[in-house]
C-alpha cells in the first residue's frame, strides 16, 4: 500500500533523511524512534507531501505522493497529519474543531462520530468549551479526535502523546492505537518513549543522523538489536565481551538487557554497587565490575560500595536472539 523507495530531502542547512526505503500494508503501525534531530519530522513531514524530496518516491496505493510544487494545498488528501503544533481553530468548542471536517450533508452521522471521539478521548467536560482556555494535553486530544473524524487512510502522528500526562497517556495510548487498528487505519508515529513502541507498532524503523539504522517487526529490533544505540533506546542496556562471562554466542560483543542479568546469593560474578534507581517492581542496580558498569536487575535494594554478585539469565539471552 504505502512504499517508500530511496526517500531523500535535506533542509538548506544540509539535515534532514536520505535514502529510506520501506513498505506498509493497510492498518500496519510503523513506530520512528531516535535520538532528537535524527529526522523523524522530517520524515513525517516528507511522507505527508509538504516537501518536493531531493531523490526518491513515495506510492499511496497506486497514487504518487508529490511535494508542494505540484500541489496547490500541500498534503495528500487521504492522509492526516498531526503534527507537533496542533492546528486548532481557538475561538471555537472542542466538538466543532472536531467537526470541522466533516461533510454537512450527514448532521447524525457527524454527531454520532463526534460524540464517539469524545468519549474515547475523555473530552465530555470540555466538548462545550473553547479551545483557547484548554490546556495543552486537551488540545492534543482534541486535535487527535479531529484528524480521525473523517477517517484518513493513513494517519501521521508527530509525538501524539508529548502533552499528555502519565495519568491519562497510558489508557489514551491504549484506546487509540485499538481504534487504529479496529478501522484499519495505517499509522506512522514519531516517539521517544519506548512504551509507546513496543506494545503498538507492528514495525520499527531506527533514525540516526536521517538514516534508517533498522526497520523491522519491532520484536526484531528490540530483540536483536543491530548496535548499542539501537538497544539503547528502549532504556540502559550493556554491550558485554561474550568471551569475559562465558556467554557461548556467536557474536564477540552483545548487548544484554538488565533484566537478564540478576543480582543472586551464590557467588558468580562479583563486583561493587555504584547506585540504585527505585523502579516500583524492581531496583536497576548499577554495579562496577572490573571498572565497567553493568545494569542489573534486583528485588533488593543495596547501598552504594554493597559488594554483589550477579549472574545471566543464560536461557532467557539465548531465547531471545534466536
Ligand atoms: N526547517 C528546517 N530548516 C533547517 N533545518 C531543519 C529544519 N527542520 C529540521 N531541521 C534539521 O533537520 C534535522 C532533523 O530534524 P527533525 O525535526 O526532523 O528531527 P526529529 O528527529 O523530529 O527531532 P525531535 O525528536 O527533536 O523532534 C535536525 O538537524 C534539524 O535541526
């Protein structure tokens, strides 16, 4: 449906994204996760048709998607994109910016949708008011609920959660990403928060400097990632010598996650606790060994110098990377 060959634009100043390929089927979730200024928006922006690409195309279908110089109003119309600067109208209701681009000939139909975005963005209580006096996690929602009121086929959303708190993103998140995939509704999403990718993208795409380091399921990427930085975006990870912990891979170097590496009683490997981070479920220790520093994972609590022994989840390691 959506494929991507060779995409290249770069602003005046040099930056941007260069040659990314990939392909999206109907509904798929594709996740663009990297470091800021890696080009997500870009990217995002590229793909929408607010650019004229430097190199490459991009194919809705069977429709090309051309940038500004062949479009009177940039954008395709099929697409919606949602970018970090919500365009809102402020001095009208939350319910008409989210009915500001339905068609007038269906006044039920609208209403039913309306009021179905409402209540799966939580916006009852302010559906009434304007949208000057909202705050910027509401504004958010709203301009979500407005984007998927008449249905696009492809939905791009620029760090949809940015403005949302704890509380609220966890279920919101939940609820949008099941009605994306209820109207199968295509979806391409810039974060920075693992939790938004691993539960709810199909696909993970890794930018660094505007190039695509990886994209693939996101169980892959996660999984075997292909470099620390990679790994390194779902939180702290280490990147170990095989040989030194005896860890019977094929690769010299691997990157191993704190929660296949435990704090046990037995003596293994010993070192010494630099710190200690409260995670609610778990404490991640930090331990120096051999003047490197190992994240692991511990249900005990340990003060700084506590010497500690650790061991690797040897089965869980292999399981994983196979
Ligand atoms: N309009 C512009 N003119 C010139 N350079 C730009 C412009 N927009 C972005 N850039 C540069 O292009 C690069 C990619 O920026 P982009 O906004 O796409 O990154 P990002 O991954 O979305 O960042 P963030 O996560 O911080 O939003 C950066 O170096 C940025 O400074």
């Amino acid at each position: 449906m959506l494929n991507v060959s060779e995409l290249t634009y770069l602003h005046e100043n040099g930056k941007g994204v260069s040659n990314i390929n990939f392909e999206l089927k109907k509904g798929d979730h594709l996740a663009l996760i990297g470091e800021s200024g890696c080009g997500k928006s870009t990217l995002i922006k590229s793909l929408y048709g607010l650019f004229d690409l430097d190199k490459g195309s991009i194919k809705w279908r069977t429709e090309k998607i051309l940038g500004p110089a062949y479009n009177l109003v940039p954008g395709y119309k099929k697409f919606k994109h949602l970018s970090q600067e919500f365009d809102l109208m402020p001095f009208t209701t939350s319910e008409e910016n989210i009915q500001k681009f339905l068609s007038r000939e269906t006044p039920e139909e609208n209403q039913r949708r309306s009021d179905e975005l409402i209540a799966l963005f939580d916006l009852d209580e302010v559906k009434h008011q304007k949208l000057k006096i909202l705050s910027g996690g509401q504004k958010q929602r709203v301009a979500i609920a407005q984007a998927l009121a008449n249905p696009p086929e492809l939905i791009l959303l620029d760090e949809p959660f940015s403005h949302i708190d704890q509380f609220l993103k966890h279920r919101l998140r939940r609820r949008l990403f099941q009605f994306l995939k209820k109207e199968e509704i295509t979806c391409i999403f810039a974060t920075h928060d693992a939790d938004d990718v691993l539960p709810f993208s199909d696909f993970t795409m890794v930018l660094k400097e505007g190039k695509a380091l990886d994209f693939r399921t996101t169980q892959q990427v996660y999984n075997r990632p292909k470099n620390e930085y990679c790994a390194s975006l779902f939180g702290d990870v280490n990147v170990l010598d095989t040989y030194e912990f005896n860890l019977d891979l094929v690769d010299e170097r691997v990157v191993i996650f704190p929660h296949e590496i435990r704090v046990v009683t037995t003596q293994k490997y010993q070192g010494k606790v630099l710190s200690s981070y409260f995670k609610g479920s778990h404490y991640l220790i930090e331990i120096d060994f051999n003047s490197k520093s190992i994240f692991a994972i511990s249900t005990e609590n340990f003060k700084i110098n506590d010497k500690v022994n650790f061991d690797f989840d040897r089965d869980r390691i292999k399981n994983r990377l196979n």
